[in-house]
C-alpha cells in the first residue's frame, strides 16, 4: 500500500461506513473481501497518525 493522503477522521468515518454496511448485509461476498481489506488498511493509516501524533506530544512534552 502506498502513503494514502487522508485524515484520521476521514479514515474513522470510512470505516464507520463500510461497518455499517456490512452489518446491514448489504455487500456481496466481493465486495465484502474487497471492503475488509480497504478497513485493514485504514485501520493501518490511522494507527500510524496516532503513534506520529502520541510521539510529538511526547517531543514537546519532553522539552519543558
């Protein structure tokens, strides 16, 4: 997977999209593969930003 250009809470809302759907049924075996998939590298993206986010805080935290 490529470095995806997306927010966090785009990628948040993303995944709230495509559980719902799932929950619903309303994917087909396809698509479910494709969809769990696309969750697994949101998920990715977001775990990232929070360990880049928790770091610099932890950065500036550190010089006071």
């Amino acid at each position: 997977m490529t470095k995806e250009k997306i927010s966090y809470n785009e990628a948040v809302s993303e995944i709230e999209t495509i559980l719902q759907k799932i929950e619903e049924g309303k994917l087909d075996v396809d698509e479910l593969a494709e969809k769990v998939s696309r969750v697994t590298d949101l998920l990715k993206i977001c775990r990232d930003k929070l360990y880049f986010t928790e770091k610099q805080i932890g950065e500036i935290l550190d010089e006071d």
